[in-house]
C-alpha cells in the first residue's frame, strides 16, 4: 500500500472528541443508571481508542467485551458481507448491551452484529457510535448516540485506520488523494 499519496485533513480535533465523548457518557450513564449487569462490547479495532477513552468517562459499574467483525480488508470500499472473526469471551444473556462502534457507514457491519447479539436475548441492547455518514446507508439502522454526523469523506484518526494505518492519530481527519 502505497502511503505517500495522500494528506490529511483535520476535521474533528482531539479537544472535540473528548467533550462529546463526555457528553455521551453523561447520557449513557443516566439511560444505564439502574444496572449493574452492562457490558461495553467494541468492535474491533477501528472502536478501541473510542471505547476505552467513553469507559473511563462513564460512572457506572460495567464488563468491556470485543467482537471483531471483517472489514474493508486494505480498501475503502465496503464488502458488504459481514462475518465475525473474533466472537465475545462472554454469555449476554439477560445482560445489558452497549455496543460500541466507531462509523456507521453503510450499516451492514452494525445491522448484522446487531441482528446478531439479539439472537442471544440480551435484556437491553443499545449502540454508541463515534461517527455516521448518513448519507452512504444502505441498509435501516442507526446508533442509540452518536458523536459526530459527518459527511461522505473517509476518514482517519482515533482509532480508525486507512489500510492500517493513522489509527493512532489523536484526531479524526480527512483522507485527501494528491494528483501525481
Ligand atoms: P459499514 O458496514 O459500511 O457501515 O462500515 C462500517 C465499518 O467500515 C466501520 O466500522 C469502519 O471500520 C469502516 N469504515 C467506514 N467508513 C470508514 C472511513 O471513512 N474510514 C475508515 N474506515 C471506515
Ligand atoms: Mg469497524
């Protein structure tokens, strides 16, 4: 993969992030308040940065699980076909749910998983995405919270990769192709 053809742009700064991050926590933690059986489960691996930043933030007692889920392999382009690759550790049965992702793009990755986990019976099941570009779905889904809206550009930073890399950006920005 070639790594010299691109910039990035800024789009969300890293103070950004960590006040809307407060923020969700502070709305999470009121809708989880009577619980004391809340799992965190992220989504390998673009959520890892996101997840463990929104768990310290968050007042409550809670289990942080991971499910891996394939993805873009080295592109930008979606599969569409989502399969798991790494499952939970732990049973969620009758257990309170906050899956957390980092975009909702198309949906798909988010649709299956949640059709998935349902399948379980969890008590409650609800999701906190970082970032949605809710112009690129193609399927009916959306997050419980959601950090940021953003348009259709692809993005890097916080945790989500292009090809594997810039996940340890501490900003979210934008890919920019250079004419060569
Ligand atoms: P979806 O199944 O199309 O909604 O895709 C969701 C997954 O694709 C996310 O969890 C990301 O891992 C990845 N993805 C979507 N948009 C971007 C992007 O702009 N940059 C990097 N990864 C992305
Ligand atoms: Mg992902």
């Amino acid at each position: 993969m070639d790594h010299s053809n691109y910039v990035i742009d800024q789009m969300i700064s890293a103070k950004s992030i960590a006040a809307r991050v407060e923020e969700l926590a502070v709305e999470i933690g009121t809708h989880f308040a009577d619980t004391d059986k809340l799992i965190v489960v992220g989504l390998l691996r673009g959520s890892f940065v996101f997840i463990a930043d929104l768990v310290r933030e968050l007042d409550l007692p809670c289990e942080v699980d991971f499910l891996e889920t394939s993805s873009y392999g080295d592109g930008m382009k979606s599969s569409r076909e989502v399969r798991i690759l790494k499952d939970l550790r732990g049973e969620i049965e009758g257990r309170d749910i906050l899956v957390v992702e980092d975009i909702v793009d198309t949906g798909h990755t988010l649709k299956h998983v949640i059709n998935l986990l349902q399948t379980r019976n969890p008590s409650r099941l609800e999701v906190c995405a970082l970032l949605d570009k809710p112009s690129r779905r193609e399927v009916d889904v959306k997050a419980t919270w959601t950090g940021f809206e953003i348009p259709d550009e692809f993005v890097v930073g916080y945790g989500i990769d292009y090809a594997q890399r810039n996940r340890n950006l501490d900003h979210i920005g934008a890919v920019r192709f250079l004419d060569k």
